[in-house]
C-alpha cells in the first residue's frame, strides 16, 4: 500500500509533466490530420526549457504587477488541475476538489492575466483582454450552470463524490448529463481559446484572444503562463474524463495495481481527448468575434435546460 500523501504528490506532479505532452500530442495529430509532418510530440518541453533560458525583457512601464502575474496565473492554474481527480479519488487534498473552488481558481488566473495584458498599456494587450473579459462573461455563469446541474446529481460540488456518483450503474443514459456534455465541451473551446473560438496558432490581430495579452512576456515569464496554459486544457479534458468517463479511477489506500491500472486509464482518456480535439479543429473554422457571446450562449442554454430536464424528470 503507498501512502496517501505519497499518491497525491504523485498526481500533482504528473499534471505538471503530463500538460505538454498533451499540447504537444495535439499538435502532432492536427499535424498528420491536415498531411503535415509535424513536430515532435515532446516539442512543447524543448519550447519551455528554450524560453527559460532566455533573458526576459520587460518594458520600462511595466509595473510590478506585470512581473508577479505568471507566477501567479501558473500557480492558481496548477492548483486547479492538481485537484481534478485523475487516477485515484478521495486522496487527502480531495476535500478541496470542489467544483466551484476550481471554477474560483480559474477565475483568478484569468483576471491576473487581463490586468496583465493592460499594464503595459499596448493596444494589443487592451484587445486581448477585452475579449478575455466578454467571454469570461458568459463561460463563467455556463459554467456554474453546469456544477448546479452536477451537484443535483450527486448531492455534492467535490469532484472525488460526483465521479463516484456518476459512475454507479443506476444512472444510466440522462439527457441532462448528456446536455451538460456538450455544454462543458462548448466551455472547454472558449475558456482554452481553441477553435471556433480562437486559433491558438495564428497571431493575426483581428482573431486573437489569449495570444494578445501575452505578447509582452518573453523567457522564463512567457514560459510560466505557456505552461498555465497547457494545464488548463489538461484540466478541462481531465474534468470531463473525470465526470463523464468515471472508471479506472482507483480509491485511497487501493493496491498498487489499482494505481497503474488508472494511471493507463487517464492516458487513454488524455489521448482520445487531443485526439478528439485535433480532429475537431480539423473540421471546423473559426468563427467570428463577436458571435463567440451566442456560442457561450448556447452552452448556458444547454446547462439550463439540463437542470430543468433533471427537476422534470425527479417529479414526475
């Protein structure tokens, strides 16, 4: 038996090494999708160690606002993906695995990055957060749509409960949970910046988003909250292999065995995951600016009506 503390460790670290591995997948896959060769699925780690090693340089109006943000943007991103469960649950940190605590968290990372991308004053960083702050605006209250919809689920907002809920034969197939599926899909795109929403490879200034607001940072800065960045899409697909796909996940104090058989579970969940994501990208063109406020409206709509459906369906 491995200690608990030991595991929890276990599993923040593997966030952290296994975050540009699925960027890097990602890539990879929309690479050979649209018959490209690509690069490598380990480029992403030589990308953060060459921008560590760089010399940062920082305009001369910059406050120190500027230079604490990624720190603080990583941090609280970090945190967050640490708590979602990945291959075991009710660990010693699970009670602070709540839902709405992630979401908070999210929310702090995203309002440093805004302050962040004005501070210099550039009219691309005054863009950049503009925009971060329109989609902030409709994702986040989907978003909560989504935890209330869950919470009635499984009685409780803690991740470690609503994947042991969830995952219990009696549940079933449930249009609610399949329209708070779709709903979270929808808020994963917006909140990582990715197509329809925002194309994470181009740095034109008529459809960036999150590249705006960091065009400032160079070296170990820019290392910090690219690295933030990847985390929050492993968070996201993590969220939802968590939540919709519960199995493999072993309890506290399981056997070794347990461990690796849900370590192997959670890497096949990140890989159907980049996959998915890549083949969507592949597919679909980005849209609009300012169609992205209907696009999170839809997932609002849909977190809506899934709580709507569940209250329906409990009194009848």
């Amino acid at each position: 038996m491995i200690g608990p503390y030991i595991v929890q460790g276990v599993q923040m670290c593997l966030v952290l090494v296994a975050a540009p591995l699925l960027t890097g997948l990602v890539r990879k896959a929309k690479a050979r999708l649209q018959r490209r060769r690509g690069a490598d699925v380990l480029q992403p780690y030589r990308d953060l160690l060459r921008l560590i090693r760089k010399e940062t340089v920082i305009a001369e109006n910059a406050s120190w606002l500027f230079r604490v943000a990624p720190y603080l943007i990583f941090a609280a991103t970090w945190v967050a993906a640490a708590l979602v469960p990945t291959f075991a649950t009710f660990l010693p940190f699970s009670w602070a695995a709540d839902l709405i605590a992630i979401v908070g968290l999210l929310a702090t990372a995203r309002f440093f990055l805004s302050l962040a991308g004005l501070d210099i004053g550039t009219s691309f960083g005054g863009i950049g957060a503009s925009r971060e702050v329109m989609i902030a605006a409709v994702a986040e209250p989907a978003m909560l749509m989504i935890v209330f919809t869950l919470a009635l689920h499984a009685h409780a907002t803690q991740l470690s409960t609503i994947a042991q809920a969830l995952g219990l034969p009696a549940v079933g197939v449930q249009v609610s949970l399949a329209l708070v599926l779709v709903a979270l899909i929808l808020v994963a795109l917006a909140e990582n910046a990715r197509i329809p929403v925002d194309n994470p490879a181009t740095h034109l200034e008529l459809t960036m988003v999150h590249e705006a607001m960091v065009l400032e940072y160079s070296g170990r800065h820019l290392a910090m909250i690219e690295l933030a960045t990847m985390l929050k899409l492993l968070l996201y697909i993590s969220l939802i292999g968590t939540v919709f796909v519960p199995f493999g996940l072993a309890r506290q104090g399981a056997p070794i065995a347990a461990y690796a058989w849900g370590m192997l579970f959670y890497a096949a969940k990140l890989a159907a995951g980049g996959v998915l994501l890549a083949i969507s990208e592949s597919a679909i063109a980005k849209m609009r600016v300012f169609r992205v406020p209907q696009f999170l409206g839809a997932a609002l709509m849909l977190g809506f009506l899934a709580t709507l459906l569940l209250f329906v369906a409990r009194g009848s």
